[in-house]
C-alpha cells in the first residue's frame, strides 16, 4: 500500500465515531473519499440555519465527535448583520446537539480564508477574522472545541482550488492531521 492509502485508511480509522457537519468545503471530505460517507453531512451553500435540518440525520449516525464548519455561505447572507444572524443559528444548532447528543463532544472549526483574489472579487469575504473571532467566543461560551485551520493554508497556498474558496484533495489529510488530537 501506498503512503497515501495508508494515511487514508489511518484517517478513516481515527474518524469512524466522527461527524463532520458543514458546507461544501466540508463535503470534500467525502467528495475525495478522504473519509466516508457516513461521516460528512455536508452540503453546497449551507449555512448554520440550513444545518439545523440535519439534526435528525445527526442523531442516526450517533457519533461521539461532531465537527461543525460552517460560516463561509454565512459571511455572505444577505441580512443587515450575517455574522450576528449566523451565530445566533450557530448558538441554537450547538445547543439542539447538546440536547439531542449529550455525550457527543463538539469542535467548531474556524471558516477557511480565501484567496485575495476572491476577496478582492467579493468584499465580504474580508469578515472571515471577525467572524472567526465571534465563533472562538462561541466556542468558549458554549464549552466547545474551536481549531483554526488557516495556519495550513498559510504554509501551502497551493492547496486552494482554482476558485480561491474550496480545496484540492491534498488539503483534506492535513486538515484531519490537525484535529485527530480532538477524537483521543
């Protein structure tokens, strides 16, 4: 077996008991069959109000870990204050996990940056840190997990794909790399 076989096969086994709940980003997780299935509940503009939809399907899968990440769709509602929209949203979908999955912990995973180039695009973007930093406040208000994700984007620019927003496969090992230590 090839090093990335093994690295895959290794991810599958760290995240079995894992959910990862999000938006298309999170979708390529399973979209590069970087894990299961089963373990991404993901989907294209999905936001922190669209996820609460998915709380039944949560509650079937039963996993010990919930990862959230949400936020880049967020950013972009079209309301007076998205990021003040989101988290209340956000707050209300890790509350109805908390009820419905006591024993399940939950890490909220910062929104990845985009490139300045889509930023310059779509000026909005340029609120990812302060959203960022509401959802840290969340997290720590909630009493649950936050990992920022950037660092590794800093340290591989090449990992974007080419719409500036989502990922090559090669960012999806690195980013479980980062938040096994969460699942032990």
């Amino acid at each position: 077996m090839d090093t990335r076989r093994i690295r895959q096969h290794r991810h599958k086994l760290i995240f079995q008991t894992s959910v990862f709940l999000g938006d298309s980003i999170t979708e390529g997780l399973s979209y590069h069959d970087v894990l299961d299935e089963a373990n991404v509940l993901a989907g294209a503009g999905k936001t922190a109000e669209f996820a609460l939809e998915d709380i039944d399907e949560l509650i079937k899968r039963s996993p010990k870990h919930i990862f959230i990440h949400l936020g880049s769709d967020d950013i972009l509602w079209p309301t007076d204050d998205p990021k003040e929209y989101s988290l209340k949203h956000y707050a209300t979908l890790i509350g109805t996990i908390k009820e419905k999955l006591p024993e399940a912990s939950i890490t909220l995973l910062a929104v990845t940056p985009v490139t300045a180039e889509v930023e310059k695009k779509e000026p909005r973007y340029g609120n990812i840190e302060a959203y960022n930093q509401g959802l840290q406040e969340l997290a720590t208000q909630e009493q649950v997990g936050f990992v920022d994700l950037s660092p590794i984007l800093a340290n591989n620019p090449d990992l974007y794909d080419t719409d500036g927003i989502h990922f090559k496969e090669a960012f999806y090992p690195l980013m479980l790399d980062e938040l096994k230590d969460q699942v032990n």
